[in-house]
C-alpha cells in the first residue's frame, strides 16, 4: 500500500503544473459517472489516495512545504519582507478555487461509492476517507475565508440554486466539518502503517480543527472580524477537541526521547510519537529543505523575539530570570561569530532550532558534517541559521542541492495533541494541575530534562505577555511556540485564532524585524541597529483588521453576485 501511494506522490509531483492530469482537474468525465468505475476496487483506491496530496508535509514536487519559510509571522523574517497575502482583493485565487474543487472529488467519492457493487466495508471506508479530505477542505476554506458555500454533492445541473445561493454561514459549515470528522473516525480502522488513513488519523485533526475554531469564536469580535464571540460555540468546539485529544493520549503514543528526533529522520513509522506523517523515498519522491539546511542563497532566519519567548534554564522568562541573559554574538577562536555561550543557558530546543554560529552577509559559514564536501556558505537574513532540518548523514549530493531531501515530515503528532489539550482545557477554565502534568508538563520535561519549566495553575507574571490573557494562557501558548516554531505553518493560524496578528505589525513590534545581536562593529554586512540587533529589512508591514480573513477574488462576485465581499475588503 505504502509503495502505491509513494508512486501517486511522485506522479503527482510530475503532474503539477500540466493540465493535462484528470486528478487535476474536476472529475467530469462520462466514466466517473458510470458504476463500473466506482465498483472497481483499484480504482476507487488510486482515485481517494489523491486525497494524501493535499498535506504537503516538506514540500510537493519540489516547491515550498508547511515547514518552510513561513515568515509571515514573528518568528521568522526575511530581506525581502513577507507581506500580507493579499493586500488588495485578487480577481482570482487558487488558494479559494483549489479547495472547492477538492471537496467536490470528496463528494464523487461520497455520491457514487455507496450504490457502487463494492463490499460494503470498502463502502464504508472509502466514504470515510473521503469526507475526512471534505472536513479537511472546508476547514481550509473557513479559516481563509469565512463563510462558504457549503456543498455536499456533486453539481451538475448549471441552474443549481447553490450555484447562484448566498455564502453559508461558517457555523454551519464548521458543524458539517464536524459531523464528517466523527463519521470518519467512527468509520475509519487501526493502521500500523503511519502514512495511511485512519481513525488516530482523524482524531488528530479533529484535535487541531476544533482547537481553531473552539478559540477563534472565543476572541473573535464585531469591530475586527465582524462577528461577535460565541461563549457556547467556543465551549462546544473546545470541548470536542479536549475529548478527541483524550482518545489519543488514552492510546499507546508517547514522546520520542529527544526533542528534535522526528524532524530529520529517514523513517518515521515506528516513532511512537507520529500519528500521521509524509513518507519521501530516495530518488522517487524527494523534497527541498537545502535552503535551511545549507542554502547557499540567504535564508530565513528565525528572530529576536522568536529567540526570547524561549524560557531561561532556570525556567524563567528573559525578564524575571537570574541567569547571565547576554545574547551577544562573539568570535571565537576559528573567527566565527558564535552565540553558544547564550544557548547554554536557554530553553535546550533552542540549540537544537538554530546553529550555535551566526551567520550573515558577509560573514557565511559552511556548516559542518561528515559530508561537508560540496556544501554551500550560508548566510541568514537574521543571523541566525535553521539547525532542526539538518540531516548531516546524508550523502553530500542529498543534503546539499535543490530538491533532493528524503528524510520523512510529520503531519500529526503527540507532542502537539499534548498542547491542544492543554490549551482547550485552559481556555474552558476547567484545567487542573494533573492534567497540565500529563499533557503540556510532559513536553517540558522532555525539553529541559527537569522540572525547572513546570507550568503551574497559577505561573508568575511575564511582563512579556501582551496577549491580554491570564498568566496560564500566556505560557501555555509560549509552550506551544516554542515546541512547534517552524513547524507545518502553526504560528500565523495561531495568531489568527488568538485574535493576536496585530504582534506582526512591524512598525508596532520591530522585534519581529530583528535578529541576532552582533555589535555594532560590523560595516560590510547586513544593517546592524544602534543597538548591535541585525535588521532583516527596514521594510514595514503594517496590520489592517481586514486580514482576519483573505477577500474573496473578484470573478466569485461578478459570477455570483449573491456572495457578498468579507468584512473590511472594498475595492
């Protein structure tokens, strides 16, 4: 099976950019009409296994990933300056047309399956795949737009008033997400094989789905999103992602050893960590991490207030610590510019996020390895360089060009199940101490090896936490950055859900800018503050509450002129 899906990856990597492919386009041809198509076993296989390219996992065919310079955000900044998706309203989007035509191939399989001659648990199981990737799809579309028309069956009819029908309401649409996910995982078996779907599958994102919408409806509001806060359908979508969240720590998962192991490894499957992770193969389907790794092209690097949400040693925040909290760069006996000095007495997830040698314009480095012939000097646009991604026991060829990665890439896995719990029974105020013992406090055990990060009910005050929320909250989700930073695209959609993007206004938070402190002796490298801080760009983004949500392209309205525009977008 994982030979099969492996060979549809690749085909579809391949396949990309030709129209040319039927997966890629909308299913209308006569045959998926007809039974014959739909009561062919290997086919109906090939057709739902389509459905695994919609989680990216590295990077498909080459190009950017969920793990990969996601720099809109605060913890990483780029010279050229990640701005707003969209700053205006697009005449077109794939990131809305894309997502439509997914849920309809979900709705061919949901519509023709069931009077298919196939056995009955083939039915029900590829049902159950199928609208799993439709809870997948409309979650997408929500959290990017909003309301959507909602659409449960495969339109044939140009007439169809759903065509020409206002835009549902996003509770509506969230509670059929909901219902798909449970009839997933009601339907949906045990598999020993992590690349596969199943029901800890789907578990795992009904846990991250209902998190996201459960605080979304809790901190959204009139005056920057258009819609009032929800305390019930806060509770509700909370409480659904507490319960699948149990299911999963009920089972068997457990924390990997070492914070770091499931990031660069060849195999996955038996990590007792992974729920559900993307399988890349050796000169089959490979992916493009070099850019982090060793890039010779300046890369992103992750910035000065990424580095300081992450707790001293002693397990205090930069403010309240009583630890040497100089972060100064100094060289060192082969004349690089190192910061080891600062990690030894930080959160140790940090010394395995970033390298120990800043690098910059200017000033590159070869990373070491056993294969170092053939690698690149990097620079970062922060200074600091991404160490987490790095496999240096790949063969030199592997690890040092474009598209040639294979180590695997989690999808879901127990560490953020962990933090979902957490974070949902936190913001419902029913948490105990116990409970943070046996899901966040798990994490920080792991991280530092004691009990000095310890998140208690009632932590100390951070001066930091401009969240405007309770002392708890604050930590649990520094807990979650600092666990997850970099990882499958977290950090803005949680930004999005806390009602928190505003922190990424440059202008208002030039930290999110900045990067490692070098000093101010450096004139033939990147611009340096008068403070020593390395500024990725003097470049401003500035918030507008509009960019809650993306503005529905153009073409949509013209087309439907019944779907009005979101909240805050004008032309």
């Amino acid at each position: 099976m994982r030979k099969s899906i492996i060979l549809a990856l690749a085909a579809a990597a391949l396949t990309l950019t030709s129209c040319d492919d039927f997966l890629d386009r909308d299913p209308r041809d006569t045959f998926t009409e007809g039974k014959s198509f739909w009561s062919n076993e290997n086919a109906v296989e090939s057709y739902t296994n389509r459905f695994y390219t919609n989680f990216v996992g590295y990077s498909q065919g080459g190009g950017y990933g969920w793990f990969y310079f996601k720099s809109l955000g605060d913890d990483q900044a780029t010279s050229t300056l990640d701005d707003w998706t969209y700053k205006t309203i697009p005449n077109t989007a794939a990131n809305y047309n894309d997502w439509f035509t997914e849920a309809r191939r979900a709705n061919y399989v949901i519509q023709n399956v069931p009077s298919s001659s196939l056995k009955e648990a083939s039915k029900t199981k590829y049902v159950a795949i199928a609208r799993l990737a439709r809870a997948w799809d409309y979650y997408m579309l929500v959290r990017m737009y909003g309301d959507v028309e909602w659409i449960d069956y495969v339109i044939t009819d140009p007439e169809d008033e759903k065509i020409w029908g206002e835009r549902d309401n996003r509770d509506v649409v969230m509670d059929k997400v909901l219902e798909d996910l449970d009839y997933a995982i009601e339907n949906l078996g045990a598999s020993s094989d992590k690349t596969l779907w199943s029901k800890n599958m789907a578990l795992a994102m009904k846990s991250d789905i209902c998190l996201y919408e459960g605080t979304f409806r809790k901190y959204c509001t009139t005056a920057e999103n258009g819609i009032a806060p929800d305390a019930a359908r806060s509770k509700k979508y909370l409480e659904e992602s507490v319960k699948a969240s149990q299911a999963l720590m009920d089972g068997t998962y457990t924390l990997s050893a070492k914070y770091g192991d499931i990031y660069n490894a060849l195999g996955l499957n038996g990590n007792k960590e992974i729920i559900f992770f993307r399988n890349y193969e050796k000169d089959v389907v490979m992916h493009g991490l070099v850019d982090y790794t060793c890039g010779s092209t300046e890369q992103r690097g992750i910035t000065r207030d990424a580095f300081d949400a992450f707790l001293f040693k002693d397990g205090k925040p930069l403010a309240n610590t009583g630890l040497d909290k100089s972060d100064l760069a100094v060289k060192n006996a082969d004349g690089n510019y190192s910061i080891k000095k600062a990690l030894d007495n930080r959160d140790p997830r940090l010394s395995v996020l970033v390298d120990s040698i800043v690098c910059f314009k200017g000033h590159g480095w070869k990373r070491p390895a056993p294969a170092a012939a053939g690698g690149h000097n990097m620079t970062s646009s922060t200074g600091y360089t991404i160490f987490k991604f790095d496999n240096q026991t790949l063969e030199s060829y592997y690890r040092n060009n474009t598209n040639t990665g294979y180590t695997d890439a989690p999808l879901y896995w127990y560490s953020v199940i962990l933090l979902n719990y957490a974070e949902a029974k936190a913001e419902l105020g029913t948490i105990t101490q116990d409970e943070l013992d046996k899901s966040v406090n798990l994490i920080q055990k792991r991280a530092f090896g004691n009990d000095n990060a310890k998140i208690t009910l009632t932590p100390a005050a951070d001066p930091a936490n401009n969240h405007g929320v309770s002392n708890l909250i604050w930590e649990i989700r520094r807990a979650r950055r600092c666990e997850l930073m970099l990882d499958n695209w977290y950090r803005y959609w949680d930004l999005i859900r806390w009602h928190q993007l505003d922190k990424i206004d440059t202008h208002e938070h030039p930290n999110v800018n900045l990067g490692a402190h070098v000093g101010t002796g450096i004139t033939d490298g990147p611009t340096i503050t008068s403070e020593g801080y390395i500024q990725a760009t003097t470049a401003e983004r500035r918030f507008d509450k509009k960019y809650y949500l993306y503005p529905i392209p153009t073409q949509q309205i013209t087309l439907n002129p019944a779907i009005k525009q979101n909240f805050g977008w004008t032309n």
